[in-house]
C-alpha cells in the first residue's frame, strides 16, 4: 500500500468512527486517495480496516465545488452535525470559500478537506497549484497542513488523532463554537491503490470501532438569573442555539416572542404573525417600552426591529450567547451576556401586557390580510402566507435569505410542526439550491423551498445531480419576478435611470427551460388556489410563480399602510382607556 491510499483509508475509516455519516466530493485527480476511500466505505458497508460500518457513510457527488460545498452545509445544518466536504487542488479549493463563511457566521459544522500538490511543487509553477495554506482565514474554527503521508512507524497514530481533532472542533466538543475546520492534504503520487504492500506499523484503529481520541460532552453553560417583570420581550433570529428553552421561559412570564421565520422559536400562543410592523410603528414602541428584552440568535431582517434593539429602549438587554465569544449585538445595546437564562420570583398570569401586543399583531394582520385577499393576481407576500400554511406537518421549508423570508416573516401564522432553516449567517445569494438540497436530503420527511429566480439561476449548477446520486424529496417553489425583487423596496429604486441595469438586473432566463435542461418535473402557477396542488408530488421539482417586481413592492407598501393605520387605531384606543 502506497502512502496516499494509506492516508486515504485510514483518515475515511477514523472520521466514520468518530461519526461522520455524510461527505460530498467534488472530482479532481489530487483528491483521489480520499475520493477512493470514501466511495469504498459507502459501498461496501465495512472499512478496509476491518471495523464495522454497515453502509452508515452516504456519498454525494457534485460536478461544481461550490454546489458541494453548499450541499454540505446545508446537510451539516438539518442534521447539526459534522459533514465532510472533499476537493481537488488549486481553485477548486478557493470555490469552497463562500460555504466555509456562511458556515462560519452560522456555527454549521464542516469538515473541509482540500487535496494539495505536496511541499517540492509549490511555488514552482506546477499545475493546478495554488497557495492553499490557510485559505479561508478566520472563517474556520480550526486549520492544520496535515503533512505529505510517509510510509514509517506513528504516522497512523497521527492520522487518527488529526481525524478525531478536526471532528471534535467541528462538533464544537473542544471547548469551542461548532463550525468549519480545514484540513489541507498535500499528496504524492502515486494516487492510486497499488504500491508495495508491506507497511511499517498496523493501520488499525482501536477495538470494537472505536474512535481514536473521545470527546466529552460540551460542558453545561452557565446560567443568569433574571427576576420576573411583566413587561419582558423575547427577541429570537437566526442562529444554532436551542429555542425551545428561550419559548418556555417567555411563556411562564408572560411575554411576546418576536421570532424571526428560521429561529425555531416562531411558535406558542406567544409568538406574534405581525410584529415587524409593531416595531415600524413608532406610536406602538413608544407606548409599550419594555423593562427587559431577552434576544438570541442573530436578529436583523427589518430596520423596524434593528432600531427597537439599538435605541434602548428596555432597562436591560440580555443577549443569549451561541458559544464562546459568539454573541449578536451590533447595536452596541446589550446590558448582559450569558449562555443561558432563568427566570426567579413569581410569574403573573398573562396580564395586560401581553394582551397589548397580542392584540396589536392582531389588529395588523388582519389589516394586511385584507389588503392582500383585495388582490386576485398571484403575489409574492400571499405566496409566502399561503405556503407556510399550506406544508404538512413535519415538512422542512429551506428560504432563501433575501426578499422571501421577509416575506414570510411578514405574515406566516407561527407553526411548530415545521422545521425552517435559511442561510443567514452571512445572508449570501450563494448556494441556495444547493443548500436545500442538501438539507432536504438529511431531512426525514418532505421538503420544500421557498427561492427567488435569482437564487436559482446563480446555483444552476446544483440542480446537476446524477442518476446513481441520493435525489431528495424536495419541492423548489421559485418566486420569478425577473431580477432582484428586494431592491425594489430600497432607496436605489428612487433612481429609475440606473436601476433596472444596476439592481433589477433582469436576465430573461426561462424557469421552465432550466428545469427541463436538468430534466425536472416543473409547474406554473396560474392564480393563489393552485398552490396546494401544486405542492404534491416527489423527487426534486421546480413550482413557478411569475411575479412583477414593482407591483410586489406597491402591495408591501399598501400592506404597511394598513398595518400602521391599524395599529395607531388599536394603540390610540389602548392609551384612551388607560386615560
């Protein structure tokens, strides 16, 4: 056996020991060894070095690294934890970058595995050689040069820690945040099996399968004790923290939950449909200024809820920190850090408080509801009410990070029965497709997305899965509004001159054309009822639904109006009683 394939076999037999159960590989000629190892353990059902595996290693094949790349992280996010992602060297390699930022912003765990000439070649003008040394900066919780494998005693010792190392960072098990780690692997030829076969130490592993260093659990985070008042709010974003405690606590005080889509915490009787436009309606915050607002994740998909958390206007601001040294606060607002929180006293029963901002989120949703159920035509907002509503219990729902999960933030009732994930970490266009993909192939379960033209067209290359490949069970529902629909909303749209061209950027590209390029089931939406048939089905499928940008962004204006309208109502009411 050659130094590379025993590299490759003994690296592929640890990383499944430790747990990995998913890797995505782009093909090149450097990454072979690993590429070799990999498909062996997924096919065979048992590692070449003897420990048990019974098919739990899945391979997935993308022809574009930067689709691998998503179709890992969005893997690593549904299933929270560690995916392998595999590349040849050179740019390939650099096509990684995007993925290892957004997993780094959002704490998803990757195993990034970027194949290298050895040391003799670089700097040499060898082919296909880049500097590969620390690639991706600070995106990544850990990076090591694994070193060109050597055929001399201790270097499966070696090996096999490095695997567990890179696991164990990733996993966030040493004393770290979950997320990338980079592991860069200069190789010598040959790449291929074959070689002498005598070796100078065993390869094995330790027995019974075991892995070759174990981690402890992460230890239990510290807890800040918060006494009771009425007049709390509970502020959740996007993020890889646990939500369910944050919903249980504002439940037994009484508290509103302003619970962005992708939180998890946009569920129970406390979760408000409409609170954006609360927190946009300046005579509503200044009526209702809490004593303690408690927030967690990463919070920040309007400026209504940017400038609620950045004015101060509680006496105190908890932020709930993902791990060390990762918190949200870029208003500079925060009175307290901590990983956790506990409420002391007495809860009162659900007081005046809350009925204050229940039924202003009321009053709100049901004034936007009326001025989309005024619209006959297919529109984006209603798109985005009816499908959260629509999905069956257990779904995953993938949004993309730009003008649909604002949407949906708008107006989706709150379900606790689906599970909501986005990029938002760096809120990239990046990977979109990919990423859903990924995620609804770790998913139990159907899955859908929510995406603009946009998003698919600059991911086209996800859509490119081959026929031996795992297909998911997943339903794209592509928003088509031709070009950037979120710019529309935003002060360029004041300058007509330059705005198609810089913002807008129509590009005409035909949905249906695409789908069928990649032979994909796809339908056309005509009118709001086609929605849930549309919906049916299984495999990987496109739903259209052609919007107009600029009306889009009329009817979010109406919507607003309305809203505020009501809420000034429901609020100057509110203040004539307590008069």
């Amino acid at each position: 056996m050659n130094p590379s394939t025993a590299f490759g076999v003994t690296l592929c037999d640890e990383l499944i020991r430790c747990g990995l159960r998913e890797v995505v590989l782009a093909p090149g000629s450097r990454s072979t060894p690993l590429a070799m190892a990999f498909a062996g353990a997924s096919q065979q059902g048992a590692s070449q070095q003897g420990a048990a595996r019974q098919g739990r290693l899945r391979l997935h094949v993308r022809i574009d690294e930067r689709s691998a790349s998503f179709t890992a992280l969005g893997l690593a996010k549904a299933s929270r934890r560690p995916v392998a992602v595999l590349c040849t060297s050179g740019t390939a390699a650099a096509n990684f970058h995007p993925a290892v930022i957004e997993a780094g912003e959002s704490a998803v765990p990757l195993i990034v595995l970027t194949a290298d000439r050895p040391p003799e070649l670089r700097g040499t003008g060898a082919n296909q050689t880049i500097d590969q040394i620390k690639l991706y900066g600070a995106a990544v919780r850990w990076f090591c040069e694994a070193g060109t494998p050597e055929a001399r005693p201790g270097m499966a010792a070696y090996w096999r820690s490095l695997a567990c190392q890179a696991w164990a960072r990733a996993a966030g098990l040493a004393g770290g945040l979950p997320g990338p780690v980079h592991l860069n692997l200069p190789l010598r030829d040959p790449l291929v099996p074959g070689g002498d076969a005598d070796w100078p130490e065993p390869l094995d592993g330790r027995p019974g399968g075991q892995p070759w260093t174990r981690f402890g659990d992460r230890p239990a985070p510290s807890v800040l004790d918060l006494p009771w008042t009425e007049r709390g709010v509970l502020v959740c974003g996007d993020g890889d923290y646990d939500p369910l405690p944050l919903v249980e606590l504002a439940e037994r005080a009484g508290w509103p939950v302003l619970a962005e889509p992708s939180s998890g915490a946009r569920r129970g009787p406390h979760a408000l449909s409409a609170y954006q436009y609360l927190l946009a309606t300046p005579e509503f915050v200044r009526a209702h200024p809490p004593d303690l607002i408690v927030s967690a994740g990463r919070p920040g998909l309007s400026r209504g809820q940017t400038a609620f958390l950045s004015r101060g206007p509680a006496r105190r601001h908890v932020v709930v920190a993902q791990g060390p040294g990762r918190w949200a606060d870029p208003q500079r607002a925060a009175t307290d850090v901590t990983a956790a929180v506990r409420l002391t006293g007495t809860p009162g029963t659900e007081g005046a408080w809350l009925d204050a901002w229940r039924r202003a989120d009321e009053a709100a949703s049901r004034a936007a509801g009326a001025v989309l159920a005024a619209e006959e035509a297919l529109t984006e907002p209603r798109l985005a009410r009816d499908l959260v509503a629509a999905l069956p219990g257990g779904a995953l729902l993938w949004i993309a990070s730009s003008q649909p999960v604002r949407d949906i933030d708008g107006g989706a009732r709150p379900r606790a029965d689906l599970h909501v994930l986005a990029s938002r970490g760096a809120s990239g266009i990046d990977g979109t497709a990919s990423s859903a993909i990924g995620a609804a192939l770790a998913h139990d379960g159907p899955a859908f997305a929510l995406i603009g033209d946009l998003a698919l067209v600059h991911d086209a290359a996800g859509l490119a899965l081959g026929p031996r490949e795992p297909h998911p069970d997943l339903c794209l529902v592509v928003v088509n509004n031709d070009g950037g629909g979120i710019f529309s909303d935003l002060e360029p749209a004041a300058f007509p001159d330059s705005f198609e061209r810089l913002f807008g950027t129509p590009h005409g590209t035909r949905i249906d054309h695409l789908a069928a390029a990649f032979g994909l089931p796809y339908q056309r939406l005509a009118r709001p009822g086609d929605l849930p048939g549309a919906l049916t089905g299984g495999g990987l499928r496109i739903v259209e639904a052609q919007t107009d940008r600029t009306a889009a962004a009329a009817l979010r204006a109406r919507m607003r109006a309305a809203a505020t309208e009501a809420i000034r109502r429901h609020t100057g009411t509110i203040a004539g009683h307590r008069a």
